[in-house]
C-alpha cells in the first residue's frame, strides 16, 4: 500500500458498518480516508463507532464529511472542497446503496426514484467527479464499486426487483467505465465487488451463511493492494460458513 501512503479515498457512505470498516482499514495503511454521510447526526454517529472500532494506530487520516450525495449542489461543493484541501482525490468506493421492497411493475414510484437516484444516479456522479480530478492530474486512481450478487444471480420471489435491477446496472457501468478509461488513456482502474449477505444485514434469514464486515474491508485493501499494471475486473464474493 505504500503507492497510496497519504492519497485521498472517498468513501461515499460512513453510515454502515462495511464502510466503517473500509475507512479504518485505508486509513491505517496510510491513506487520507475521507467518508461521506447523509445529515449530521450520522456524522457524529459515524465518529463514535470509530473510536470505539480503532484499537491500533491509524498512519494516515480520517475525515469525516455532511453530504447528501444525491444532492448534486452540495456533491459538487463537497467535492471542490476536498480538492481544495488535498489537491484531488485518488480512490472511489462507491459504497452507498439504497435496498427497498418495490416491484418494478406495481412498486411505489416514490420508492422507485429513490432507489436509482442512490444506486445509479448517485454513483455515476460521484464517479464523474472523482474521475475528472484523476484524469485532470493524470494521476494513478482505482474506483471500487460495492456491488450485490443479485446482479449475478436473481433470488426466486423477490420483492427487491428495482434494486435488482439497478445493481444490475451499475454492473454494466463499471465494465464501460474499463473501456472509456482506456480510451481516454487514463491510468484508472474500475473494479465491481458483489457481495452476498453480509453478517450485518438483518433482513436475511440467520441461517444464510454471511459474509464477515472485515473480510470485505480487506479484499478492498487487497485489490487496492494489486501492481499498477494488473486490472481486476470484478469479484463475486461470498461465504461458505454458516
């Protein structure tokens, strides 16, 4: 991890705990780890878990930020200011989603908008703007999108078909991504994570085997952690414990 030492991660949700974790663990291995939450409160929420978490010392940095990141006013300024304040940003994990029951021929359209303004809409914004400052420095950059492996593999009598249905888009966005970066000649990565239940998703049946927080956390580091000229396409990861 030593490229990274001191380069800017954005984390685009510090509410849940697989963000939490990814925070800490870029953090301790150097980088300025910068997360992103919806209203103060979880801000303040965020901060507390994390120094209840954090056992070791962290070698580089945690900075913790109020942004709604489907309000593309208060994006865009959050954005400038940590380049501003850091000169760019170097990594993407684009980790915020919304999951709700809503069927796309009889679901809620309220539900409907919601769920593709923050599992599509939001991450190719946050995408864009993390992308231009690396593009614009022509600078080593790597954007991870934490995905689900619905998009891969549909549950039979799901009530989750929109959020199905916008994993499976963001799945085809990440393979664009690859080839417009090489396009654009661009030294950028873009690496898809599809996650099966993680152990703190309640709504799954206990009996389902769960993925740990931590070893999520780690593949991020360890893709991250990949030689410059080694591109990891995607990863489907799941457990083989109960």
């Amino acid at each position: 991890m030593k490229c990274w030492a001191n380069k800017v991660v954005v984390v685009t949700d510090c509410s849940d705990e697989v963000g939490i974790n990814v925070l800490e663990r870029l953090a301790k291995s150097g980088m300025i780890a910068i997360g992103f939450g919806k209203s103060d409160d979880i801000v303040n929420k965020t901060k507390k878990k994390l120094t209840d978490l954090s056992n070791t010392p962290i070698d580089g940095k945690v900075v913790l930020c109020e942004c709604d990141i489907t309000n593309l006013k208060q994006l865009r300024e959050t954005f400038d200011t940590i380049i501003e304040a850091y000169d760019g940003v170097d990594v993407l994990v684009n980790n915020a989603y919304c999951n709700i029951d809503c069927l796309v021929s009889t679901g809620d359209l309220g539900d409907f908008k919601k769920v593709v303004d923050i599992n599509i809409n939001a991450l190719i914004a946050c995408t864009r703007l993390a992308a231009g400052s690396m593009i614009e420095r022509k600078t080593r950059g790597h954007i991870i999108n934490i995905n689900d492996l619905c998009a891969y593999q549909i549950p039979e009598d799901s009530k989750k078909n929109v959020f199905i249905a916008s994993k499976a888009a963001i799945t085809s966005v990440n393979e664009i991504l690859r080839h417009e970066f090489r396009y654009l000649e661009a030294n950028i990565k873009v690496t898809n994570i599809a996650c099966g239940s993680i152990e703190s998703e309640a709504e799954h049946s206990p009996d389902e085997p769960k993925l740990k927080i931590r070893d999520v956390a780690k593949l991020v580091k360890l893709i991250l952690n990949t030689p410059e000229h080694l591109q990891v396409h995607e990863v489907l990861l799941d457990s083989t414990l109960k």
